[in-house]
C-alpha cells in the first residue's frame, strides 16, 4: 500500500520527471505508487525479478526483452528515474506538443522514438541493425514450439527480403522505419491514461 | 499502602468483568443485541462524513490529486490478440506469397507488457484496496496530508478510544469467547453420542462466535436465510481473513476444514473436534488428494453432520475480486452452497496479507479497527450439471459469488500470491499467435509446420 510513498517523492524530482517526460503531476504520483508496490525489496529500485512477479507480464511472449528494455546496458537495477524515462515512450502524443519549441530536442514519445523502442526489442545486441538471427530469436519468442526451424527461417527471410533495400540482409532502423510508414504507431504504441 | 491499592485493582477487575459478561456476553449468547453496535456504527458513519467533507474541501484548495480511481490508471483495449494483431496489420503492405508475419506485431505484445507494468489485474489483490476517502486510522492514510486542528483532534480522539477503551475490552471478549469454546467444547466431549450432546454443541459453538464478533465490533448483515447451507452440503465463499469463519458461523454450524496447527489454534482444533465432527488434516494428508477428497465425501455422505465451509481460493484475497477456485471440493458431487461476503473497508480494513503481518499482529489491527462491517449473501444452491467438469462447475459458482457480492471475477489463481505463473498461460499466448501466423500458408509449406 505504501503509506509514505508520496511523501518519499519530492517536489522537485517531480518537477524534472515533468520535465523530462510530459507526464502530469498526478500521473507521476500514480506511477510513483506502482513503482513503490513493485518494488518489494524496498530499496528505490526495481529488478527483474520485481517485473517479472506481475503474471500478465510473465505470460507475455516478449515479456523479457520489455523488461530488458527498463534497464540500462549491464545494469540489474532500475530506479524511478529511469523507469518513468522508459514509460514516457508510451505516453501519447498529444497535439499541442507538435508545436513545442524545436531546440528542446526530440521527445521521449515521439513517433520516431516509439519506432525506436519497438526496433530495441529485435536488435538484441543493440548494433543497430536486425539480422536474421535476431529476427529468428524473437520470431522464437513469440511462437513458442509450434512452428518448425524450417518454417520460421523462410518467414525471417521473407521479412528480411521485403524490409532491406541496401542488399545488407540485414534490417537498418532507416529501413525498419520505411518499412512501418503507414502503421498508426502513435495510436498502437501507446498507453492511454485516464487521468 | 501496597494492600490497598492492589485491593482497588482487584475491585475494578471485578466490576470491569460483570459488565463486560452482563452487558455484551451474556445478551451476546443468547443472540439479543442491545444496540450498542448499531449505534457506534451510526455514530461513526456521521463522524467519517463529517471528515470526509473538511478533507474534500482542504483538498480542493490544493492540488487536486485524486486519492482513489476506481476504474484504474489507465484505460486498457478490449480487442482480442487476433483483432488486435489484424488491426496493426491492416497499415501494412502485406506480401502475398508469405506466412502473415509483420513487423508490427511485436508492436502489439510490446503495448500489452506495458500495460501490465503500468497496472495489473492480479499483484493489486494481494494488498489492502485504497479507500476512497480517509477514514481517520493511520494506517490507512496514503496521500492525505494535514488538514485542519479539528480533523487531527478527532483523529487523536479516535487513537484514545480505539486503543485505550475498545482494544482492552475486545481483547477481554476473545478471551472469554475463546476459553469458552475450549472448556465447553471438552465439557460436552465427555457426554456419550446423543441429540442432546449434538444440541449443546451447537449452542456452545454458536454462542462462542457470537462472543467473538462482539469482540470485533462486527456488524453483519444476512441476506437470503431461506438458502443457509443444510447438512450434507458443501458451502463455499470468497476469503478474505480467517474472520470469514466467525463472520459465517454467527448464523448456524459448519463442519471445518483444515489443517491441524500447533500452538494454541492446535489446543482449539483439537478440542472443537470432540464435541462434533470437524475435518483436520495433517500436513502430509493433505498433498493426497484422493484421502483429501475421500474423507470430505464421507462426511457429506453423513446426514447428521453439518455443512462443510470451504474456501476454495485457498488464501486470502482483499475483498475486490474473487480468483480462482479450486476444484477439489467441486468433485465430490455434494450440493454446493454458495456465500458471498462483502465487507464495508470504511470501517476496517478485514483483509490478512499473510505475507506482511503473522496472526497476532493482524488480529491486533483487527481489534484496533473502527468496526467490522460486511454483508452475507446466501445464494442459492448448486449442483454439477450433466456433461459438466468440475473445472467448469467452480467457475460457475465463482461468477455467481462474484455477481452478488460486487467482485471482479478472475481466473488468476491465488497461489501467485507466492508462486510464479505457470508457464503454460505463456505456452497459450504463443500457440494463438503461432495459428494466426500459420493460417494463411501456402499449402506445400502447410505441412512441414504440423510440430
């Protein structure tokens, strides 16, 4: 329940979560309390044990490689800092930040970085390109045993064959991206709050 | 000096201990209320408007964060996997001559996992529900800051009466109502077989848990007498807190079912069973569960028994839903009698997170509550249809306790309370996946897919 969760978070990391993020005051309050029901070990940080403990992520064919993505390169703790960094991809867009000022750089869960987030999740070695290998591992992932090696090797070529167009057999993020255009990613790679 | 002042204690032990038998057990006993309850409850829903209004008005002057959301955080897709997927898939170019693998739909699995993150349908079961408004006990106070010098007053009031007047005297009635059960229950175990033997030990039985709501400041509501749980059925309820059982048996006898403890719930199991006939098990009898199930049929099969209680969630959920049952008790073939219990959290929160409190403390909290208040439905009773598992049947008594008491009905197990999930629900996931991308081969790749 957290009975000091709130008061755990101060007003100015809430202020720079804002910032950083676009989230509002209360949905980071919200999130704040997940974060602290999560986090059984009671020490400001998530592993992955603590994600993996939700059953509806655990039964989630690519539950691994989302939890994966929270935490960064060779790390096995994540804090709220950065578990509100990785949320704020799936945070809608809205139309009044299209006009925001450009020099700010780009935002979190802007149509390119949900793109990016969602190539993260095949790019397993993070080289910046998908090979088929990669492809094949998480085509494994999804399909579990009822698809044979044969089968799921065509697929991954066909997939290759139809994205690559520089003859790498490989699929760049440029190439990922062209190949989605016409995908509301907006719409399908975000999470819609209530308040 | 020394004399009298223990004399003066022994004085006020004694006048505290008739009013306590003379004012709350005895009329307790014989089922009279006298209205107290009735009236401190009364009381305290008027106090807990009361707060609730200064807090909603501090509030609006601030920052208005709502406390409580009932519909939760975020707003979740309805759509199945297949519609979801099709959905994705429509944006996208699709290549006619490959299996209908996209991209894209990772992108589906991705939103889904982060949904969960978010927020989650089973890990929010196993804590205490959030009110909606505070209700002056501390332990309940989340996001209410300071309001105002009256609310703190009556909360500190509360704090004094709660701890220094009704602790005390709730704990007092346990004991009595406990030692009660233990002494007559041994008492009567000395009689020969007989309907008189069976008659008292139903009242020595009752009596005791009529005690015990007493000393919870319980307020039960029944509704639907006409189906209570006859002999030689099976009656079955959500869990919440092993209260449940004083909360049942303050209207008619059950036969329980257990395992044997030690300590002192072993002194009061084992002096229960002497005067009528209760089910314990030992901890190594209860991994068979062909003697499990052949014991409770024996029992069932016996007409001068009383109902079995049964929780088939197997532990203890906080009162929003109801999860899984298990099917043990659904297989013997018995008339099942379905109870729904509901109870108020304004006025205590009855949940045990076993996993955070052990039996004492959760009984301390319990009788430092406000009140117990819940209502009991009796639904009617049920039986395993033609053609029907038992599987099937402990669903369907599932949604009809989680209709009438206002639960959210799922099939999550319980036992993930402590467990991980079984890998078999992922095993599902894939397999639907794998159907819909296997569906639209062409046929000479068909064959090499069957696995």
């Amino acid at each position: 329940m957290g009975s000091r969760a709130s008061s755990l978070l101060r007003e100015e990391d809430i202020e720079e979560i804002k910032k950083e993020t676009g989230f509002s005051h209360s949905q980071i309050t919200r999130l704040y309390s997940r974060f602290h029901s999560l986090d059984k070990g009671e020490n400001g940080a998530l592993s992955r044990e603590d994600f993996q403990r939700i059953p509806e992520l655990a039964i989630n064919p690519l539950g691994d490689r989302i939890i994966n993505a929270f935490f960064p390169e060779g790390e096995d703790q994540v804090n709220f800092r950065g578990f509100m960094r990785t949320l704020a991809h799936f945070r809608p867009v809205e139309d009044n930040e299209k006009n925001k000022d450009p020099s700010a750089g780009e935002p979190l869960n802007s149509r390119n970085n949900k793109l990016l987030f969602a190539f993260r999740l095949y790019d397993l070695d993070r080289d910046d390109k998908i090979s088929r290998d990669e492809l094949l591992q998480v085509l494994r992932m999804m399909v579990g045993v009822n698809i044979s090696d044969e089968q799921l090797g065509s697929i991954a070529d066909r997939t290759i064959q139809e994205a690559d167009t520089n003859g790498d057999m490989c699929i760049s993020f440029s190439e990922f991206i062209k190949v989605l255009e016409k995908v509301d990613v907006e719409q399908k790679m975000s999470i819609r709050f209530l308040h | 000096m020394e004399g009298t002042s223990w004399d003066l204690a022994l004085v006020v032990f004694e006048v505290w201990l008739s009013v306590v038998l003379g004012l709350i057990v005895l009329p307790a006993m014989f089922g009279v209320s006298l209205g107290f309850t009735d009236l401190y409850v009364k009381a305290l829903v008027k106090t807990l408007e009361w707060a609730t209004l200064r807090i909603q008005r501090g509030q609006k002057e601030e920052d208005a964060v709502p406390a409580h959301l009932p519909n939760g955080i975020i707003e979740k897709d309805d759509g199945s996997m297949e519609e979801e997927i099709g959905e994705l898939r429509r944006s996208h170019p699709k290549s006619l001559a490959g299996g209908d693998f996209t991209l894209c739909d990772a992108f589906y699995f991705c939103k889904k996992g982060i949904e969960s993150i978010v927020e989650d349908q089973v890990t929010q079961r196993f804590t205490s529900e959030e009110l909606a408004s505070w209700n002056l006990l501390t332990r309940t106070n989340n996001n209410f800051h300071y309001i105002s010098v009256r609310v703190t007053i009556i909360w500190g009031l509360g704090v004094f009466i709660r701890y220094c007047i009704l602790l005390p005297l709730r704990v007092t009635l346990a004991v009595l109502g406990l030692s009660w059960l233990v002494i007559g229950t041994t008492l009567v175990g000395l009689l020969p077989h007989s309907n008189v033997k069976t008659w008292i030990s139903d009242l020595i039985h009752v009596t005791c848990y009529r005690i015990c709501a007493r000393a919870l400041s319980a307020r039960i509501r029944y509704h639907n007498k006409e189906n209570h749980p006859k002999k030689g059925g099976i009656c079955v309820a959500n869990h919440t807190s092993p209260i449940d059982i004083v909360i049942l048996a303050n209207d008619g006898c059950y036969a329980m079912v257990g395992q044997i403890h030690g300590g002192l719930m072993g002194v009061i199991q084992r002096s229960m069973v002497r005067s009528c006939p209760h089910v314990w098990f030992e901890r190594s009898e209860m991994k068979d569960r062909h003697a499990v199930a052949k014991r409770l049929k024996d029992h069932v099969a016996d007409k001068t028994k009383q109902p079995i209680l049964i929780f088939p969630e197997g532990t203890c959920i906080n009162n929003t839903s109801v999860m899984m049952f298990k099917k043990g008790s659904f297989d013997i073939g018995a008339t099942i009698y379905p109870v729904a219990i509901k109870y108020d959290p304004q006025f205590g929160d009855a949940f045990w997170n076993s996993g955070k409190y052990n039996m004492v403390s959760y009984l301390l909290r319990m009788m430092t509550s406000w009140a117990i208040v819940c209502n009991v439905w009796y639904l009617p009773p049920m039986s395993l249809q033609d053609g029907e598992d038992a599987v099937h049947f402990a669903n369907r008594v599932k949604s009809a306790i989680a209709r009438q008491g206002g639960l959210v009905d799922l099939f999550w197990d319980g036992g993930l309370k402590r467990e991980k999930v079984k890998e078999s629900y992922k095993e599902e996931q894939q397999k639907m996946y794998s159907s819909m991308i296997k569906g639209r081969l062409p046929s000479h790749e068909r064959q090499d897919c069957e696995v």
